[in-house]
C-alpha cells in the first residue's frame, strides 16, 4: 500500500516517504539533544521550544504514521515593477499551493479506508533528512536528487500503516565536505564554517521578513529578493539543472507598485492584483514588503 502512494505521488511530481508514528518520538529526542548540544540564540530557542509541536490533533484516528510529501515548484519569479515610467527588476519566491497534493493523497487514502489529518510545525527538514528522504547542504538548506532545493515539504498524521519504516542519523550531504561556495557567495557572511547553524541575525532571509530599519552595516547592493535571499541556492552545485526552473514573469504596474510601496491592504487590493501577491508569497511577509521594494528600487 505504501509503495502504491509512492507512485501516485510521483504521478504529480512529488516524493513521498511514510515513517511509523513512533518515530515521533525519536524525531522530537534529536531535536531536543541538537538544542543541548548547540548554542542558541533566543530566536533559536524559540523555534526549538515554542514553535514545534509534536502534538497529534484530537480526533477519532488511530494513528499509525506520519506522511511526508515533497513538492515541486519553481525556483524563483522574476518580478517587474515599474515607478515614475521606470522598470525595476527583482526576484521572488513562489508560493505553493498545496491544494492538489492534498487532493490527491486524500482521494488515495479514502479508496483504500484510510484518513490523514495535516501535521502542523513539525520540525520538517529535520523529519525529511531522518526519513531519508533528504540531505542538509552546509547552507542549513536541504536538497533531494531529482529536485535540488526546489521543494517544499508538507506531513500528514494517518491511520494507514508505515509498511517499511526507514530512519537515520541526521547528514550533511557529501559533496559539502569540500565545498565552500555557499559559504563564499553568502552576502551577508551568515553561513559558518564552524557550525551546523546559520547566523540568523545577519542572514538576510531573515531580516527581509521583519519590517523595520536594516542594520546600517547592510550594503543596498545584497538586495535581490522581494523576501527571503537566493544567493547560496543559486549556486550551490547540488542545485546544477534546477535555478533554470523559472516561473513567469510577474508585472506589477505603476499604480500596483504604489499600492504595494504604501502598504495597501490585501483585501482592498483588485483580484488580479491580489492573485499576484498569493502567487509570489508577498502576504507572508507583507508588513515588510513595502521596505524590500525601496531598497530594490534604490540598490547601488
């Protein structure tokens, strides 16, 4: 039953493991001794003690195993806006729409007498590598053969039974062991060679997702994304055959673009407009949206 999932996932483009729920368990003991082991910073602590949860829903399901599902999606956007007859270029991630994953996995399950119930903020890169379907790059990225980066992981808790249950150690991909180039192409120096961990607070995925000033040491030229930062996945050698799957271009006009710089509200936005902003993922992050595009718009 397993093994026929499997390929109903690759039928869509996707990858999908099935591990035994017990490994729960295990799952939350590694990250428990990876907190112990590591200095963390209080972002970090709170990613590791409030931000995961290894709680199974209530509901009337036994639960036998947790569904992991890698999907594909594009690697970036490039995006147009346009100010005062003027054309400002950048690029954006794409937001995934888990919606036909969804679909087909429950249609799946439901022909056979099996539910699933979706697995929120469970730590998944963590849970892909140890499920094997995965390995972590030296940028704390992680990448799968076939996909390189370009995926998203998303878990299910279900009734069905794991029929083959496959965990390992966490692991670093071999080909990181003699390789710097994330860390040399790392606009802010956040990758360390010293550490499993990355500098959360000078990476510049995470200062592009909260509002406010950029620290003054921050140079405009870095900036290239709308959110988030592409520059260690752009060349990272595991990704060679994937940075070319490039969704089309979006345009934002010059009306669109003020209402984005003034920080219009989504839900006063036209439908095409907001379409836009869905597809691109800007209303993750949208409180710091309207600073990222007046720095792209003014990089050195």
């Amino acid at each position: 039953m397993n093994e026929l999932l499997s390929k109903e996932a690759k039928k869509h483009g996707d990858i999908l493991t099935i591990v035994s729920s017990h490994r729960l368990n295990d799952l939350k003991n590694e990250i428990d001794l990876f907190a112990k082991s590591e200095k963390l910073n209080n972002f970090q602590k709170w990613i590791v003690n409030e931000m995961y949860n290894y709680d199974i829903p209530n509901s009337n399901l036994l639960i036998n195993s947790i569904i992991l599902i890698a999907i594909s999606h594009p690697f970036y956007a490039d995006v147009i806006f346009i100010k005062e007859g003027k054309e400002y270029f950048g690029k954006c991630f794409v937001a995934l729409n888990f919606d036909e994953t969804d679909k087909y996995l429950r249609m799946f399950l439901e022909e056979h007498g099996f539910q699933a119930i979706r697995a929120n903020n469970l730590p998944l890169k963590r849970l892909g590598v140890q499920s094997g379907i995965s390995e972590y790059g030296r940028n704390n990225i992680t990448y799968i053969d076939g996909m390189g980066s370009n995926f998203s992981l998303v878990a299910y808790f279900s009734d069905m039974p794991c029929e083959n249950d496959i965990w390992r150690s966490s692991v670093t991909a071999k080909r990181c062991n003699n390789c710097n180039i994330c860390l040399d192409n790392c606009p802010t120096g956040a990758i360390r060679n010293d550490s499993f961990l990355i500098d959360n607070q000078k990476c510049l995925s995470a200062m592009n997702e909260v509002p406010g000033d950029f620290p003054d040491w921050l140079p405009t030229s870095v900036h290239h994304t709308c959110y988030d930062c592409l520059r260690c996945q752009e060349k990272c050698p595991m990704n060679i055959g994937h940075t070319d799957k490039i969704a089309e271009c979006i345009i934002f006009s010059e009306q669109e673009t003020e209402m984005l710089l003034k920080g219009r509200p989504i839900e006063e936005l036209s439908e095409d407009m907001k379409q836009k902003i869905l597809f691109l993922g800007l209303d993750q992050w949208y409180d710091a949206i309207p600073r990222n595009i007046k720095v792209l718009m003014n990089r050195e």
